[in-house]
C-alpha cells in the first residue's frame, strides 16, 4: 500500500479493525472523495490499497510542525489518539463519530468527553450523547447508483422475471428483520401473482439454522418459486440489483444507521422502512416510501401494497427518492460537512 508523504497529510482517518465492518466500509468510500479537498490518509488494515495511507508505526513519529485531525469511528481509535496525543506528544485534534443508538458505557462516555469535535451520524444518535455533537448523515455515491437505462435487458441479464420485484438486502438475521419481510411477503403475494420477492444476502454462522427456518416456510406455503432467497453478491454489484427493484423493504428491528434505504432510493426505488436507525431521516413518508414500527408484520405487509399494485404510484414514489438523494444524500455532501469541521479545527491554514 502506498505511503503518504507526511507532508501533505492533514487528517488521519484509522481502521483499527481486521474484519469488514460498516466502519471499514465508511472509511473506504469516504476517504478517496476527501482527498480531492483536503490531505488525508488512512491507516490500519482490512482497506483498500488505493486510498491514501500512513503505516502505524509512523504514527508515533509525527511531525509537531502542525496540528492535523486523528478522527476515529470506535473506542479503541479514540484510545489511541488519546495516546498519540497524550503520551507521544503528537499534535492531534480528536474528533469522533458516532452511530450507536443506544446507551455508552461509563468508559465510552470518559473516551468521548475527551474528544474536540463530536459527529453524530443522525440525529436519533445525537440524543444518546452527553455533549452536542455536529449532525452528519451518511451519504452515498449518486453516480454508482443511479437509475437503470433498461431495467427489463437489465433483469434479463441478472436471470429474473420481468415481473414486479420487491427485495431486501442485507444480512440475513432476526436483528436485520428477514423474517419480517418474509412473513410480510407471505401475506403480500398470494393475491399478487405479479410480484416476486429477492431475499439476496448471508447468514454467517450462527445464523444459518434462521434462514434454513425461513426457506422451509417459504416452501411449506408453495412460493418458493416466487420468494427467491439469493446469494450474497460483491459490493460492486450491489447497484445493479437495487435498480431490478419497483421496491425496496428495510424491515430492521435494530440499526445503526443503514445505508441500504439510500442505495434503494438513488437507484429510483422507493422504500418501505421500519423507525430505526436513521431510517426516518431518509425515507420522506408519503413521498419517497413508508415507514412502519419494527417488527409488526402486518403493518409491513399493508404499506408496501400500494407500491406493488400501482407502478405509475411506485415509479413516482421512485422518482422522488432519487430527487431527495441526489439533492442532500451525497457522498459529497457528506465529505463536505466533515471537511468543514476539520477546518473548523485546523484553523484556515488547512
């Protein structure tokens, strides 16, 4: 992986975390857009090897010409720009961003108090912290997602019906609400011979009795042909089975934030969603989809009804949410508002 020079890095953007994660993920799609604004690089393993970096032994060897900005994403980061700062004497400013929607530990809270800036990624996470931080929602990359030019040759191509399709994507598991889209589905499609559901994602281990109890409903109840559980696909893509869609369904019980909604909506698909996570800062109800309590099957069932009997209703529907992406939902709108808070920090020299 290729280094940065010291020089030019004003903003260090760490991944202390081997696994792929949604904070890896963050940091992978964020990092390329910043750094046509601004020197930053990453550090850590498990990123690509494209982005800009700066080995972790560097760290401790820093220059202090210069305060640059450590900005972490778990508590094990915010521990070591403490250090860096606190023990090696490196110039850093702390900034920190949460996505957590629930209650922080005593040793959270001391990590976080002794940051400079705070970022929220929604404003039902900013209620759960003690001191103000700045709201920045997540934004994706509009030019990757975007509406299909030929949505049936598309279909064709990815071996699907050219039918009236309604999918959920994600890891397959009670937390990720699976069941609750295929019990919604259950109830949904006897009456709708038109419409085929995609279940398209993985049960990792622990969770693969949970989707063999899913497959077994689906065939007990004779629509194994008409809800489709589909493999995992690589991130790359993802967009071209977000645009097969006339609708997207993110029946989570519990998120942090939830980029799928977004994804859905900027390849022109509106989106049924559950009150969770940030889920009702993207989705404009009546507008862009529906939002519906965690959980409740047939509340689920009942609001995606009207997007899977109307296509004229859905491809409005549709229309409107790439309109609301496109218009606030960016990646660099995003990178942006957080380039804006590393200046704040920095001072103007930055």
């Amino acid at each position: 992986m290729p280094q940065m020079p010291v020089s030019q890095i004003d903003v260090i953007a760490p991944n202390l975390k081997r696994r792929l994660s949604g904070v890896t993920a963050t940091v992978a799609r964020l990092v390329p857009v910043q750094a046509r604004q601004i020197g930053i690089a990453a550090t850590g393993s498990g990123l690509p090897a494209s982005l800009p970096h700066i080995s972790l032994w560097r760290l401790p060897f820093l220059p202090r010409d210069r305060w640059r900005i450590w900005h972490a994403r778990r508590n094990v980061e915010m521990l070591l720009g403490l250090v860096l700062r606190g023990v090696f004497r490196r110039r850093l400013k702390l900034v920190f961003t949460s996505a957590s929607q629930r209650q922080h530990s005593g040793y959270t809270k001391w990590l976080i108090s002794r940051m400079d800036a705070v970022v929220a990624t929604s404003r039902k996470t900013a209620a759960y912290l003690d001191q103000p931080p700045t709201v920045i929602l997540h934004g994706i990359d509009t030019e990757t997602f975007c509406p299909p030019a030929n949505r049936a040759a598309l279909r064709a191509g990815l071996g699907l019906p050219d039918t009236t399709l309604v999918g959920c994507y994600g890891r397959i598991r009670a937390q990720k609400g699976t069941d609750a889209f295929v019990d919604a589905m259950l109830l949904a499609l006897p009456s709708r011979p038109q419409v085929t559901a995609l279940v398209m994602g993985r049960a990792t281990e622990g969770h693969t009795e949970f989707l063999e109890e899913l497959k077994a409903k689906v065939a007990a109840a004779g629509l194994s042909e008409r809800i489709l559980f589909l493999p995992e696909v690589t991130v790359d893509q993802m967009a071209d089975w977000y645009r097969v869609l006339d609708l997207y369904v993110a029946p989570q019980r519990w998120e942090g934030f939830g980029l799928t909604p977004l994804e859905a909506m900027a390849c022109a698909v509106p989106v049924v969603a559950t009150r969770v996570g940030a889920f009702e800062e993207l989705v404009a109800e009546g507008e862009t989809g529906a939002l519906v309590p965690a959980g409740d099957v047939p509340a689920l069932a009942a609001a995606a009804a009207p997007y899977l009997d109307d296509p004229v209703y859905a491809a409005n529907a549709g229309a409107a949410a790439r309109a609301r992406v496109t218009s606030g939902f960016r990646i660099e709108d995003e990178a942006a508002a957080l380039i804006r808070l590393y200046r704040s920090l920095l001072g103007p020299v930055a």
